[in-house]
C-alpha cells in the first residue's frame, strides 16, 4: 500500500469513527433522564438534613433550630417570600404531660392566573432526635421530603405557577400531626381558597420501586387525573393506601390528615415501611439516590399538570 493511499485509508477510518462516537454521545444525551430541578442539590439538602449535626431535628430541640435556619436560608435562595410577616409559624402544645414549643416555615409563591387560590405543597421536618445516645437522623422519614420541597422551590422560581402555592414545612409532625393541624386551624389564607395539598413523606427508598399516591379515592377528580401518571417504570407509580384495598390506611397518618378532615382534597406521595424506619439506621447511606431523584421528578410532573387545571 503506498503511503497516499495508507493516508486516505486513515482519514476514512477517523472520519467514520469520529461520526459513531457522536452518534453514541448522541444516543446517551437522548436517554439521560431530565429533570426539573437540580438533582445534586436534591441530593445534598438530604444529606446534610439527615447528618448528625442536627441531631435528629426533634421538635423542640437545637437540632429543629438548625433545620429551620437551614430551610429558610434555602428559601431565600429560591426567591420564596415568606407566607406572612415571617416565614415562621410558632405554635405551642401539650403532649404526653409536656409543653413543646413548635415552629413551621411557610413559603409562598403568587399565581398568575388564580393568585387568590393555593395549593399547599407540604413536608414535615422534625424527626425522633436522639434516644439512648443514638441519633434518628430521618435521611428518608422525612429530609426526603423536605429535600423534594426545596426541589419545588428551585422549580418554581424558574416556572411562575398558575395558582398560588404555598410551600409549608411542618414541625412536630411525629409529635401527632401538631404542625400541620395548627396551620389548618390558625388559617393565614381562607381554607376554602386551597384547592389542594400535595404531602410528601418518606419518598427517597423502596426496594420494588414503587411510590404510592393516597388520596385519590376521596375525590374522583383526582383520581382520573393520577390514573394518566400511573406507569410500571421506575419508579411505579401506584394509587393506594387509603383504606378501600386492604393496605395499611394511611388516610390520617400523614399532615395530609389535617386538610382532609376540612374536606380539602390531598394527593400524599409515600414509600410503605422499611426496615430502618423509625431506628437510628435511617441514614443518607441507604436511601437510593436514583429511585429518589425519579420520585421527585414524577410528583413535580403531577403537580404541573394539576396546576394547569380548573381545580
């Protein structure tokens, strides 16, 4: 072979492995799951909520103080504007023969079509704290939670929502739904301007893959709107859990409990139990990122749709 035609033959061979290269980036581009919001941060906001610098975040506590300000300083970040005066909402209650001082944050974002009608999207932030000098750092029950409601905020400070939400992280939801049911009975907005509450608690693991969606056999609407999102994909998106299919009921076992009970409509979005729940095992270290990362992604895209509906 001479060297004009080695050098052809080299140019050729660059030239149609060059092009299979693109085409194999191109191939990888197009199957790189897209998300709405940052998944990195997602992941950190767990990590460092659920370390043992917080002690567990147990109402009441130095480590819920350190949660709050960790929280707010987020929502600043995010352009979230404070419900009220504060993002803060202190509340007190009795429990067990003792007084415990509790706080939620609350966040807000104006709507651009219904900005007088709210959808409140909820997580709580308080975990079990520290017993018998082992700490419940709650990677799972419930940073995931709190980690999908910043996700919400970095979201909608890129995408202005139709109606109003409210993005409200509840304290002294282990403590009997305390949080939750104070904001409902102290009323900032009129309840029957909230159309909806999305609840988000233990999102982030699952060995089936599976994320169930309670709520919805409380309101045909919603039920024919979720029954579009449901897939067999990672992750699965199921419909259950509310006392008409023989699992465990979770109606009233979640701050959702408190809207239901005032006949607001809720979607909750949660995994069913595992074997770290509620123990000092529920780390960062056994949540599973990419199972988590997907969650988030497929409450983000009900909610979307839901924003865009007649409510």
């Amino acid at each position: 072979m001479t060297t004009r035609h080695l050098i052809s033959l080299l140019i050729f061979l660059n030239v149609v492995f060059s092009g299979f290269g693109q085409e194999v980036t191109e191939q990888k581009q197009q199957t790189k799951e897209h998300y709405s919001f940052d998944p990195d941060s997602l992941l950190l906001h767990v990590k460092i909520l659920s370390s043992d610098a917080f002690e567990g975040r147990r109402t009441g506590t130095k480590g819920a103080q350190k949660a709050r300000d960790y929280i707010i300083k987020r929502f600043k970040l995010y352009s979230v504007q404070p419900l009220s005066n504060s993002y803060e909402q202190p509340f007190s209650f009795k429990r067990g023969g003792r007084n415990f001082a509790g706080t939620n944050i609350l966040g807000y974002f104006e709507g651009s079509i219904h900005p007088k009608d709210y959808i409140v999207i909820s997580a709580h932030y308080d975990h079990e704290g520290i017993k018998n000098e082992n700490i419940y750092n709650g990677a799972d029950d419930n940073a995931s939670g709190i980690g999908a409601l910043l996700a919400f905020a970095d979201y909608l400070q890129k995408n202005t929502p139709q109606y109003s939400i409210i993005l409200a992280a509840f304290d002294a939801e282990e403590l009997g739904l305390e949080g939750a049911k104070y904001f409902i009975s102290n009323a900032i907005v009129p309840l029957e301007r909230i159309k909806l509450n999305i609840n988000m608690d233990m999102i982030s693991r699952n060995a089936k893959n599976q994320l169930y969606v309670a709520g919805t056999v409380y309101n045909d609407y919603l039920k024919s709107v979720i029954s579009n999102f449901l897939t067999p994909t990672k992750p699965q998106l199921l419909m259950g859990h509310d006392g008409k299919d023989g699992l465990q009921n979770w109606t009233h076992t979640g701050d959702h409990s408190p809207f239901h009970l005032k006949n607001i409509p809720f979607l909750y979005f949660g995994v069913e139990d595992h074997k770290d729940y509620h123990k000092p095992t529920d780390d960062f270290e056994n949540i599973n990122p990419e199972f988590y990362k997907s969650a988030v992604q497929t409450i983000l895209n009900v909610f979307s749709h839901m924003d865009k509906l007649n409510l």
